[in-house]
C-alpha cells in the first residue's frame, strides 16, 4: 500500500495542507487535512472475507466483493473542533444518501452501543481523549451505528487513525444473520496515494447475560481510488437540492442525543420502518409541501417515535 504525505494529497485539500506547512504543521491542522483528504469522487470496493473461528464446528463464510461503486464524499458541516463528511453512493445511475460520519475533536460523549439496537451514553474523562478525534458513523437517515476516540497519528509519511467499537450487524448481513447480535469493529483509516483505505479486523459476537462470546473474525478492506470529479456531477447537484433537509436531521438528532442517556431505536413504527417515513418527508420537502418550523417539528416527532424511552420536547 503506497503512502503519501499530506502536502501530495488530493488537489482540494492541498491550501489546507499547505497553510498548515507554513504554520509549523501544527497537529490540529494536520488532523483537519487528514479528515478531508477523504473527500471527492472515489471509485470504491468493498471487499469482505471471515477469517478465523472460534469453534473448529464453524465453517467461515466465503470472501465477497463488491466492485464498480462510485461514492462522492463532502464536507456536510465544518466548525472549529468538528468535521462532518457525507457519502453518497451512486448506483444504477441513483444517487443514494449512504453513511455519514461526523468527526469531533476531544469530544467526550459517546453513544456506545449494547445490543439489540440499544445504545448507552457514556463520558469519557477529558484526559483521555486529549488530542483524539471521535469517529461518529450514523445510517443513511442519520441514525446511530457506532463511535469510537483515537488520535491520528502522522509519521513516517503516514497518516492514519484507528480504533475498536461495538456496532450492530452490517447491513450486509442483518437481514440474513441471527447467530449473533455485536460486531466488534476495528477500524483503520489511511490516506494513500489515490484516496484512502478503511480496513477492519471484527470479530462476530454473541453477547447475552452479560457475556460475549467470538464466534468468528471478519477481515473488511474498503478501498477507496480518486476519479474524475465529473463521474460525481448527478451526486453533486443531488446534494445541493437535498443537504438542507438533511441539515435539520442531523440538528434533530444531536437534540436527541443530547437529552437522553440511552436510545433504543425500533426497527418499526407503525408498521413502517424509519427508511420509509424519512424518504417520504423527504420527497414532502423537496416539494416544499411540508417547510420551516413545521418541518423541523415534524422530523424531531418521528425521531423520537423511533427513539423508544426518549423524553424530546417539541417545542424547544
């Protein structure tokens, strides 16, 4: 795998790279090229492959790639001490609202996530996470997957960032799998010479009463190959039209996070899941049908009926 250094990175972020050369490439700024170096057009594969088991009685499942995505990656948001960057999947010629992760530096509230789509609040202490990032990573409406605090490391012409987390099940595999109910993700992001790579070393976890026991590991390699900025022009001006409505999602869910010590999010209401309701309140604002303080009232209503145990107020 080729490295590369900051100041050779994608031609976007070279003014931020090089402003930070010029200061003494103090740390903080090296970080903030690092994070948005992962932005632009990518050619992307994912490739997967269980490794080793737990059990001689378990068969490991066979390698799976999945080849010929194009993903446009943007800065969503940007303040002094957070990143958000959005992904887009375009796909059979639809652009498709895929992950988001939202980077915080020195960030000392986590989501952490139990099980069975339940997940906890927890405080770290400001000493421990001085100098890290946060990695939030959330669904494509937002909803929470899993987090995970580290610092990034630049050295010997690298620049990466790694750290282990509970999440729920990929969607690869959640509607497929109950043998077991914890992924336990090691995630390692690099920057190369051509984009970045995201690579996991998981391990496949049945957690009950209080115990978990690894039934088997899962190598991940996702990699993602700058290409021409023009493949991504549908995403582009799909974003432009959409970003706003997602804006007021994000914000409706920091609320939800930000008042309640636990989330416990149905798979379910009212017979449809959280996709459908949001896609069609969606569609109602890019119609402009449904707006303002009634949208965001609307959107925070169907978060917290989502939300199972959360005491929201509308009317903040």
């Amino acid at each position: 795998m080729k490295r590369i250094s900051i100041l050779t990175m994608m031609a976007g972020c070279l003014t931020l790279a090089a402003t930070a050369q010029q200061k003494g490439g103090d740390k903080l700024s090296q970080d903030k090229a690092a994070i948005k170096s992962m932005c632009g057009c990518q050619d992307v594969t994912f490739e997967y492959t269980e490794t080793f088991p737990a059990d001689s009685s378990y068969k490991p499942k066979g390698y799976h790639k999945i080849i010929d995505a194009i993903e446009y990656v943007t800065v969503a948001a940007e303040d002094r001490n957070r990143i958000v960057l959005q992904h887009l999947l375009i796909a059979d010629s639809f652009v498709i609202k895929h992950w988001t992760e939202d980077w915080q530096y020195e960030n000392q509230q986590l989501l952490a996530y139990n099980q069975d789509n339940q997940w906890k609040k927890v405080t770290l202490p400001a000493a421990q996470v001085k100098g890290q990032w946060t990695q939030k990573v959330y669904g494509v409406d937002d909803e929470p997957r899993y987090e995970g605090s580290a610092t990034w490391v630049h050295t010997d012409g690298r620049h990466y960032w790694e750290s282990t987390s509970d999440a729920p099940l990929p969607r690869r595999e959640y509607t497929t799998r109950n043998d077991y109910n914890v992924l336990r993700r090691t995630n390692h992001h690099e920057i190369t010479a051509t984009g970045s790579v995201h690579e996991q070393d998981n391990q496949k976890v049945v957690r009950a009463n209080g115990t978990d026991k690894v039934i088997v590991g899962e190598k991940g390699l996702n990699t993602y190959n700058r290409t021409s900025e023009s493949k991504c022009q549908q995403a582009k001006e799909w974003w432009e039209q959409h970003k706003s409505f997602w804006a007021v999602v994000r914000k409706s869910w920091d609320k939800v996070y930000g008042e309640n010590s636990e989330i416990n999010l149905q798979k379910k209401v009212n017979e449809e899941p959280l996709y459908k309701v949001m896609s069609a309140l969606e569609e109602k604002a890019f119609k402009k049908e449904l707006a303002g303080a009634e949208l965001e009232k609307t959107i925070l209503l169907t978060l917290q009926q989502f939300s199972h145990n959360t005491t929201l107020s509308l009317h903040r």
